[in-house]
C-alpha cells in the first residue's frame, strides 16, 4: 500500500518557495511548489483540494505523540469532549441580563437618586464639552435616598469584584479580572465510559456581549 503523501495528522514538510522568473519585459511567471494532497478536478469532485480536509482524530505534538481527548467533534458525536449531551436550561428575564446591562443601571440610577435627573438629562453638552448641566444640582439632603445610593454603589462594587449577586448567572466572575492567579484548576484522573483512565477539569464559561468569561484557564498540576 502507497504511502499516505498528506501524512496527517503529523507534522507537515514546509512548502518550498515559489519561484519566479522572467520571460520578457511584459511577463513574468511564477511556479508555485508541489502540494501535500492529490491534484483533482474541482468541478468533479468539489471542493477539490485547495481546501484542507477535516481529519477527525486527535491532535499530535511536535514530535509525532498523539495528544489525547483533543479531538472536539466528529459527525456521529458533535460534543466528543463532554460527558453527555449538553442540557439546555430557560433563563428567566433577570437570569438574562450580563454585567454591562446592570452597571449601565446602576450608573444611570446614581445621578437620580442624587439630583432626580437621568444621566442623560443631568449631562449636557456644551460645544466639544461635556459637563454636568446646570439644572442637575444636587437635591435637598433631606430628598436625597441615601440607602438606596449606597445599595447601588455596593451592587456595582460586588460586579466589578465578582461577589455574590443574587439571580445573576454572572455571579461571581468578577469584571476586573484581578484574581488570575486564583483560576488553577487541578486535573483529577477519571474514568470514561469506555473504561480509560483520562485526565479531567472541570471549568464554567459564561458568554456575554463580546465577552467570555472563565473560572479556570491554568491547570495546576
């Protein structure tokens, strides 16, 4: 049997480089190298092989050693990594909202309780400035609800810092991000449904705006 030319999934030879010569002063010709994978007709056979296959295994190292539980998907099985099938679960409306949703409340509910305006009525702005405008002067101390502007600094704060919120899925993954060296998480050796001894981590994502957020990104060994 002829020898796989691709050599998947090793390491693959680098491409020489293309030459180029000329052959008059209006034209010159480039000759690119040889591929890795087999000349086919694309209109045959589509895409043909200007495209990489999709080669389900797992990944291999530098050095030819396969890495396993790397591969993530296959069409039989499209989550390869997880233990079972993932569960969907309904969230309710407040379950819903991220972290900039409630920050963005909370910094409009500040100038409120302060002066009785929104953020946007009590900012204005004044050719190329912005500043406060003046009809958002402060309201009498007696009219000002000083626990409920402290209720919403701390809520900002427990945010920012990843304290406990109440009915957030957020809860917990701090927006300042200043706790990295707490996110190690350590590998405990289990076995999988086929009666191998694998290594195992388990991590919590929560995906919001543009943003994912995880509880461990280092393993500790």
């Amino acid at each position: 049997m002829a020898e796989n030319p691709v050599k998947h999934p090793h390491p693959q030879p680098q491409m020489k480089v293309p030459y180029q010569r000329d052959e008059g002063p209006d034209l010159t010709c480039v000759e690119t190298c040889q591929g890795i994978f087999l000349e086919i007709d694309p209109f045959l056979y589509p895409p043909g092989t200007n495209l990489l296959p999709t080669v389900y295994t797992n990944v291999f190292d530098s050095l030819g050693n396969e890495v396993p539980n790397t591969l993530p998907s296959t069409p039989k099985r499209p989550y390869n990594l997880h233990d079972c099938d993932p569960v969907v679960t309904s969230l309710t409306p407040d379950q819903k909202r991220s972290p900039t949703d409630d920050l963005q409340d909370i910094l409009n509910a500040a100038p409120r309780i302060l002066t009785g305006l929104s953020y946007r009525e009590y900012w204005g702005t004044y050719g190329d400035c912005t500043k406060p405008n003046d009809a958002g002067a402060p309201l009498p101390e007696d009219q000002i609800d000083r626990a409920g502007l402290l209720a919403q600094v701390q809520s900002g704060i427990d945010i920012l810092e990843g304290n406990a919120v109440p009915s957030r899925v957020y809860s917990g993954f701090p927006l300042l991000h200043y706790n990295g060296g707490e996110k190690k998480r350590g590998l405990s050796q289990i076995v999988n449904e086929r009666g191998e001894q694998i290594w195992n981590v388990d991590v919590h994502q929560i995906w919001y705006d543009r943003h994912i957020e995880s509880d461990g990104h280092l393993e500790k060994y």
